[in-house]
C-alpha cells in the first residue's frame, strides 16, 4: 500500500485554503483594473484662463413683522438706598425710546433689611415696539421734598432695554452718589 492512501485528507485543507486565497486576490486584482468608473482626470489649468467669479447667492428678506403692542407692567422695585435717613417718598417718570410712558408716585421707600421691596399697584402701560430695534427705557426719579419748588434735573436716573419679544432686563436706577438713591426696577410685558 502506498504511502498516499493511508493519510486523510484534512492534512490537504490548508494548502487548498492557501490557494483558495491567491485565486481571489487574482480575481479582484484584475477586476480593478478592467472596470470603467474610474473617475476622469481633471484638465490641468492654464495660467491663461480667466479666473472663475464665486456666484453670490441672493437670500430672499426676511418677513417683515409689524409693530406689537406689549403691556409694560411694574412689578417691583429694589430699594438699595432711599436718600434718606428713615423712608422716602419719589416720584418716578418711565419713558419708553424718548416717549413718555407713565408717572408714579411711590411714598414711603425705605432701605431696611426686610421692608426694601415696593410692589407698585397698577403702575404699567402699553407699549408699541417696533421689530428688529433695541427699545430704549428710561426711568427717572425725584425725591420728594416739601421746600423743592420746580421738579429741575432728576435726582436718579437709569436706562435699560426691551427687546422686541418683549424681555426686559433689570435696570439700576441710581445717583451719582451711591447714598443719594439706588434702587433696581423689575418690569414684565405681556403682548397685547
């Protein structure tokens, strides 16, 4: 009996796996290089050629928005410093982008740990805001006084913003001396 005959033929699989192995590898070598979707060269550029304009792409404009009416409401004031030992009474004017808006009366503010927060009763007005604009608010304030006989220059004063959707930040109302009067105005807006 020949030698042959007697082994199995697993001792044949790896040399048929390696074979196996170099046919595919053949295969896919040659179908890389027959295939047609190779991409085309790029023609090479002269120095000659005009250079190419970017287009500009026109956006079309935003909507326009129309004006819209909020409702500017106080909803308290900080009190820091009232300008006085003891309370005080102020008068407060509120302008909105140079147009007066509202005047109020607020007697008794005080500067005491515990009772330096006012809540004004219905201390507000409707506001016309244009869209796309920063609106402008201005507070000023006088305290009050029995031998001041003309208002003159305000005694606080501060600015703040609006924006078109209707937030309005904190705005510090103060003197230029800090014990003169400093207080925070906190407002809402409703629209409508």
């Amino acid at each position: 009996m020949a030698d042959n005959d007697k082994k199995p033929i697993a001792h044949l699989l790896p040399a048929i796996f390696t074979g196996l192995a170099a046919l595919i590898a053949a295969l896919t070598g040659v179908y890389v290089n027959l295939r047609d979707d190779k991409a085309p060269p790029e023609p090479a550029r002269t120095s000659a050629a005009a250079p190419s304009i970017p287009l500009v792409e026109v956006l079309p404009a935003p909507p326009q928005r129309k004006a819209e009416k909020f409702r500017l409401q106080l909803d308290r004031i900080a009190v820091q410093h009232d300008g006085t030992v003891g309370t005080t009474d102020w008068r407060f004017a509120v302008e909105a982008n140079g147009q007066p808006l509202f005047v109020f009366q607020q007697d008794d503010l005080d500067d005491t740990g515990g009772r330096n927060v006012a809540t004004p009763k219905d201390v507000g007005a409707v506001l016309r805001l244009l869209p796309a604009q920063a609106n402008r608010i201005t507070i000023k304030g006088w305290r009050g006084s029995r031998f001041r006989l003309s208002p003159g220059e305000p005694d606080v004063s501060g600015e703040g913003t609006m924006s078109d959707t209707g937030v309005v930040a904190p705005i510090e109302v103060k003197a230029e001396q800090a014990d003169a009067g400093a207080f925070v105005f906190y407002f809402s807006a409703t629209p409508g």
